[in-house]
C-alpha cells in the first residue's frame, strides 16, 4: 500500500478483514432468519409490499456495517445520530408489529456487528417464540386484504349520510368514520372512513353505486397504507 494511503487510512484501528466479512455474513444469515419469523408469523397480514422482508435483510447488514465503524468511540456515535437525524423516510411503518420487527432487525445487525453472536441467537429464538404466541390469524389476513380508506365528497345532507350508509352496506362489512373537512369554500364536504369490503364487492360497482347518489360529488377508494 502507498505511504500516503497508509497514512490517510491507516491511523484507525480496525478488525482484521475476516472477522469483519465473517460478522456482516453472519448478519446476513440472521437478517434472513428474521424475514423467515416475520413470514411465519404475519403471513399476509402485514400491508407492506414485498420490499419489506428485503429492508430487514438489508437493515441487519448495515447496523452490523455501523457497528463495526463505531466501535467503542462515542464522538463517531453521536456524529451517526446527527447524521440519522436528518434522514426522512417517505414509508411510514403503521403496523405496530412490523415496528417491532425493524427493531429486531436493528437489534440482530447490532449484536453480530458487535461480535455477539450468542446475543443475536439468544434472542432470535425467545421473540420467535413470543411471535408464534401471537401470530396473526387467517381472519385477520382477510381484513387487511379487504382493507380501504374511503374518500367521498359531497353536497352535505342528513339524508343523503342515510343514503350513503345504506350503499355502503352493500359491499363493505365495516365501516368507521375517520374524519370530515369542508371543501369549496365551505360548499361541500370530504369525509373520510375506513371500510372493510366484503368477499365479494366489487370496487367499480361499488365506486358507481355511490356516484349515483344525488348530491356526491366524488367518490375515492384507497389502499389503507396510502400515502396523500
């Protein structure tokens, strides 16, 4: 290596190069671990797209990255902090289960970074079992499936809320109010609610029947985790 390399990168102590690719391969093969506990136990429950079992992979892999570039100096550590601190991530994680599977993620990449392997394991095996505990259940995979946010704008009147109630009924098995705001200067309502639809609903019969109501303006059917 050139004395002017060796000088400018070789001030800093780092582990030899095969502890550090056998740690980030051990993160890797945990990381799939945690993806196999997160299919296993959420099935398709978890309203995410196939990207999310990749970002856990992915997340083991860096933490351990970080880990290893941190080691036991704290200035390092806190300049991480203000350097994550500005990061915004556009994908909000609203399932509180799935939040606790990027923590596990994190954890897991921490400790094979970290050269505890038995931590990492220990741990995998204890949450795997408190995961099958309370896994999710086939229903509850068939509500998330069915699940819409509802957006319907309108002329408001008490008769037509009935109205709108009763097409409803046709087509979802729930329905919660999440919210309402004026639009067109006060003109006009947007309300909001969250709907479960039925097996057998049909969205463009559904979006039709609702359009035909008199004094609806616009009616919008939206995946739950959308963004605006």
């Amino acid at each position: 290596m050139p004395d002017w390399l060796q000088q400018t990168f070789g001030n800093a102590p780092t582990e030899p190069w095969r502890t550090l690719v056998a740690r980030l391969v051990a993160a890797l093969l945990l990381g799939i671990v945690v993806v196999g506990i997160h299919r296993a136990t959420r099935g398709r429950t978890s309203d995410h797209s196939t990207t999310f079992p990749a970002t856990l992979v992915m997340l083991c892999v860096l933490i351990a990255m970080v880990t290893q570039v941190i080691g036991d100096n704290f200035a390092r550590a806190f300049s991480l902090a203000g350097v994550l601190s500005i990061v915004r991530f556009r994908t909000i994680v609203r399932d509180a289960k799935d939040t606790a599977f990027v923590i596990f993620a994190v954890v897991v990449g921490m400790s094979a970074g970290a050269g505890q392997p038995t931590v990492a394991l220990i741990g995998l095996a204890t949450v795997a079992i408190a995961a099958a505990i309370y896994r999710d259940h086939p229903h509850e995979a068939a509500k998330v499936l069915h699940k819409k946010t509802l957006i319907v704008k309108l002329t408001w009147t008490p008769e037509l809320e009935t109205q709108l109630r009763d097409a409803l009924s046709k087509h979802v098995s729930e329905v919660h109010s999440l919210g309402a705001s004026t639009i067109r200067q006060g003109s006009a309502m947007e309300l909001h609610y969250r709907v479960i639809l039925l097996p057998t609903a049909s969205l463009p019969q559904l979006i039709a029947d609702l359009n035909h109501l008199e004094g609806v303006l616009a009616a919008e059917l939206r995946a739950e985790h959308s963004e605006n």
